[in-house]
C-alpha cells in the first residue's frame, strides 16, 4: 500500500470518528433538551445527514442515553490508546466522567433482561421478585447496573464487587444518595476471591475485564456462590458479521484489561467450569455486547 492510499484511508477515517462524535453531541442534546448552539447545531446536523443520521428520533430516551454513552467511552479510550499505547493496558481509569459513562451503558441491561432474557431462565423472574433474592454484579463500576436492577426488583439484596476503588466511591456516594445503602452492597474484591456459598440467585459476570488466566478461577467461583438452579449472565463483546467488527471487538477487550475471547469461547469456559443450560442469547448483527446464560445446576 502507498503513502496515498494509506492517506486517504487515514482521513477518511478521521472524518468518521469526527462524525461520530458529532452524533454523541446530537444524543446529549435529546437527552438533555438543550439545543446546540448555532453555528454548531447547524453543522453537526449537516455532518449526521452527510453519515445517513439525519434523524435520531427513532430511538427512545434510554436507547438515545446508551448509545450517547457508548460513543463517548469509545472515544475516550481511543484518544488515551493514540496517545499513551505503551504497555499492556489496564483498567486503571482515574477521570470520573469516563467511569460514568462506562458504568451507564449498563444501566438499559436490567430491562432488556427482563423482557427478552428472562423467558429463557426458568423461574428466575419469581426468584428475583421474592424477599431473599439476591444478585451478584461482579464488576459493579459505579452502581448503574445495581441501581437499575434494584429499580425493576425492589426486593433484590444486591452485592457489587469491584477490586478498584475510584470506581467503588462513585458508587458509594450514588448509592447512599439513593438511599439504598441496606440493599445495595459493595465489596473491594475480586470475583475469583469471594467465598459465599449458594447465595445468590443470579450473577452478572463481565468476561472482557478479565484475562484468560483469570476467567476459570471468576466461574468456578459463581458456581460455588450461586444458589442451586441459580443462573449467570456472562457477558462479552460481539465479534460481529465483519473482520473490522471481530477486530475492533478484540481491541475494545484489550483497552479493558482482558483477553480477547469469542462466544463460543465463553460457552466452552461456562460447560468447563460446571454450568448447566449454556446458550448464547440473540443480539442483532451490530449489537457491541454478546450475552450468554448459564444455570448452576439443581
């Protein structure tokens, strides 16, 4: 390939990270109902018609807030990858805005989980809405997902583990603002390191914070936690229909500290480990996440 080519191919690119951070600052202002500014409400618009985005009115609050999350977090960490690439990365993140928007693409999850997951696991939607049920979220970041989960099922005891604690303290303070430090519990530990036994009916596991050295020791543990014919949400990344998706995915796990690992993968990992019922749950081909479910066994 030549200097040209790699050029055009460079900014070409360049023109469609600017558009897309241009649709994240149309998102923000649906979300928050405060126009853009002219002269740059004009050309944002001009750049989102000129990319196929000229109407966002199609998705809801909650979609247009999680698709505003997703893009700004991918730039975010784009930006710390162009400019800081030695080493292998970690989640070490300090700034606080980035945290937020990492942890509130999480916060849609509990009700797609419960109007198109729930069917597929037994009676997890009655276990949950009893007193006694507890949910594990492992990785708990800064309390989106719990909040959000607790929302949809007020009898829930919640327990949050995170092993990193600027993480943890936003949690902390959102929690108590919310006035649910009873329900909500958060631990500074590694999910390979807990030691309950048959306490929770259903645990969130997320696969691309963690290596593969780490992921047989994180499931042999949640078996041992859960309660018999309790179930596991492991998520990932989806590779999708193209070599740029399935890459893209890999570097995406890659910036959050783990190993890149396919669905099938997972599913491998969850029958090793002792899982009952694995399947991969249907997303769409342009979905960024892949789901799959998993019951320790009665």
């Amino acid at each position: 390939m030549n200097s040209e080519s790699v050029r055009d191919i460079v900014v070409r690119l360049s023109h469609e990270s600017l558009v897309l951070a241009a649709a994240a600052a149309a998102l923000q202002a649906k979300r928050t109902g405060i126009p853009l500014k002219p002269p740059l409400g004009g050309t944002v618009q001009q750049a989102l018609a000129a990319a196929g985005l000229a109407d966002l009115s199609s998705l809801s609050d909650a979609e247009a807030e999680n698709t505003m999350h997703e893009i700004v977090i991918t730039l975010m960490q784009a930006t710390r990858l162009a400019s800081a690439p030695a080493g292998r990365p970690e989640w070490d993140y300090a700034d606080p805005d980035l945290l937020m928007h990492q942890g509130d693409t999480s916060a849609l999850f509990p009700m797609v989980l419960k109007n198109n997951v729930l069917r597929l696991m037994d009676d997890l939607d009655t276990r949950l809405a009893q007193p006694g049920a507890c949910f594990l979220d492992v990785g708990v970041g800064v309390g989106s997902l719990a909040l959000a989960m607790h929302r949809l099922w007020p009898n829930l005891t919640i327990v949050g583990l995170d092993p990193y604690q600027p993480s943890l303290d936003i949690a902390a303070r959102r929690i108590a603002e919310a006035g649910l430090d009873g329900s909500i519990l958060l631990r500074k530990q590694r999910v390979q390191d807990i030691d309950d036994e048959q306490a929770f009916d259903l645990a969130w596991f997320s696969g691309p914070f963690l290596t593969d050295d780490q992921v047989p020791g994180a499931l042999t543990a949640l078996l041992r936690g859960l309660r018999p014919g309790g179930w596991v949400l492991f998520g990932t990344l989806n590779p999708g229909p193209s070599a740029l998706s399935s890459a893209a995915a890999d570097l995406r796990t890659v910036l959050w500290g783990g190993d890149p690992r396919s669905p099938d993968g997972c599913a491998t990992s969850l029958i090793t480990a002792g899982f009952d019922k694995v399947q991969s749950v249907p997303v769409p081909a342009s979905a960024l996440g892949a789901l799959l479910i998993a019951q320790r066994p009665r």
